[in-house]
C-alpha cells in the first residue's frame, strides 16, 4: 500500500471534462484522486455528490477533486448528469492506475472472494508526493474528513 511521503504513480487516463489527465499535466497542482467502484450505485453516488458539494471549499484551497472508477466516459456522464456532479471523472477501464495504487484487489461479498475497486482516497502534493492515503473508507462522510486532512 501507498503511505504519506512516497511518490505518486504515474497515471494517463481519459476525463470526462475532454482529453487525458495524467500525473504529468498536473505537476505543480495539488489534486484528489478518489477510487470508487461503480458509477449510479448507492455508496458512489454518495461519496461523489459529498467531493461535488464540497468543491468550492477544495478550490479555495487549490485542490482539485478526481474520481476514479472502470466505467466508461459514457457512463461518467451519464452519472454526472443524474447527480450535477461537479468532479472530474476519470475511466480506468482495466484497472491499471487502480492497481497502481493499491486500489484494486480481493474483495469479499457474502463469503466470495473476487477482485475489485478497493475504495481509497490520496492527496497529491504540487511536486507528485502523496500527502495523506487513506484504504477502505466508508463512503458517507468522507469527503469532508479529506477535506479537514487537506493543507
């Protein structure tokens, strides 16, 4: 797993804002990458509408809010628009950055065992380092909690 003070992976991923956002384009910004399962389920759908409530005190701060999940550009602005998100969705579609990241492994769902997105949260600095990591978060509530965990 990834801890405070190591360096960021890198990631190129497709945005649902248009074009690619990779790591490299944002050198010298402080960014969320936010991992999520599934786009229009109940625990993402809250976890999204919590980082998008709370957008313009991330802006204030300079910070700008990712979340990362395998559906598709499609499907991201299809949950955007069912929920006036105001994040920027990106589509992992083979789970590569989640892997990455330590998103993405073994679940488990009454007793069965089977791979997925793990729900995990880092800040990344201007200079690519992350700034707090944060595995296995409960969806309600936590935008606020990296929000107070923010500099």
């Amino acid at each position: 797993m990834l801890k405070k003070g190591d360096k960021a992976p890198s990631f190129e991923l497709e945005s649902s804002s248009g074009g690619i956002v990779s790591n490299e384009s944002l050198k010298g910004s402080k960014y969320v990458l936010y991992f999520y399962p599934k786009d229009n389920t109940s625990g993402c759908t809250k976890e999204a509408v919590e980082f998008s409530q709370l957008i313009n005190d991330f802006k204030n701060k300079n910070i700008q809010i990712f979340g990362v999940s395998p559906d598709s550009i499609q499907k991201h602005h299809k949950f955007i628009n069912d929920h006036d998100l105001k994040v920027t969705l990106l589509s992992d579609p083979e789970n590569t950055v989640s892997s990455a990241y330590f998103a993405y492994g073994d679940k488990t769902m009454y007793g069965k065992v089977y791979k997925g997105i793990i729900r995990s949260t880092f800040i990344i600095n201007e200079e690519g380092i992350i700034e707090e990591a944060f595995y296995k978060v409960k969806a309600s509530g936590h935008a606020k909690k990296v929000l107070g965990c923010a500099l």
